[in-house]
C-alpha cells in the first residue's frame, strides 16, 4: 500500500514541471488538481503567471482536465474562464474522475500524467489508477479543515517512507 504513495516524480511547483521531458515520455494529457496545486485553495480566479502557464502548457500540445474534489461552484467558477476542461466532486482518491478525465481527452491513461500537492488524494488516486504522477509542493502555507487532516496522515506516511528507504 506505501508504494502507492510514491509519487514518480517531485516538483517545486508546476512552474518546475518539464514538459519536454513529458513529451519524449509520450505524455499528452495533464489531469491537475485545483486547490495548493494550482492556486491557493482561497484564491477565487487564475493568477496572470497561471493563465500563461496554461496556454504554454497547451501550445506545446498537451491536453489539460481540472480534477478537484471541490464542489461544483468553486471548480466551476475557477475553470470557466481559463477554458480548461474540468470534473468536481472527483472523490480523489477514487480512480473514476481520473479515468473520466483521460477518456475526455481522448488519451489512455499512460499519456496522462496526474499532478497534485496531496499525497492521499492525487498521488495515491493516480498511482492506484495506473498514471505516471508529480507531486508538487503546496503553493499555500494553509489549508481547508479537510485538507489539513489529510496533512497529518500523509507527514506519517512520510516517516514511514523514509524509514523504509534507510
């Protein structure tokens, strides 16, 4: 179960993800999370640095779905305006949204890659789902009361992993 938890690769931010690396991988579809991946989880719009993220993103050719388990409102209201195709309510760790996501963008799961800040949610729901995944460091210092549960739990699977490197 721990191997689960692995993410196949760390990142800062999505800003430090190498999409050229992606490419030659034969990656073609990005499955994000929303919330401390891409921006803070107050933060109600895409910051300026984002929207040209996104449109770099796409312009090297990549398809790109918005997987959150936020309400429909919030994902909603953050998506729309940047065009970026989107699912809420994801129920991440549950492979569905992913598999969701991968069929919308006309991909198979092995030209996807699933990038998010959580551990328990998309790192554990892309590795179980067969994804390659990134794991990025939360962009905010806070979380939502949820999140900050899951926060605990994945600092002692974060013990537990390294005690197994050693």
């Amino acid at each position: 179960m721990l191997g689960f938890m692995v993410p196949d690769q760390f990142a800062e931010s999505i800003y430090d993800i190498d999409f050229e690396e992606l490419k030659q991988q034969g990656i073609k579809g990005v499955i994000t999370d929303l919330d401390n991946t891409l921006v803070e989880w107050d933060r109600a719009d895409a910051t300026p640095e984002l929207l040209e993220w996104i449109e770099m993103v796409q312009s090297e050719g990549f398809k790109i779905t918005i997987v959150s388990n936020n309400k429909k409102k919030r994902v909603g209201t953050f998506s729309e305006p940047t065009g970026v195709s989107w699912i809420h309510s994801a129920k991440k760790p549950l492979t569905r949204a992913f598999r969701r996501a991968t069929k919308e963008m006309n991909l198979t799961k092995d030209q996807v890659v699933v990038v998010g800040d959580q551990l328990l949610t998309d790192v554990f729901g892309g590795n179980r789902g067969g994804y390659h995944t990134i794991l990025v460091v939360p962009v905010s210092k806070t979380d939502g009361w949820f999140t900050k549960a899951n926060r605990r739990v994945e600092r002692m699977v974060m013990k537990r992993l390294e005690k197994h490197k050693e």
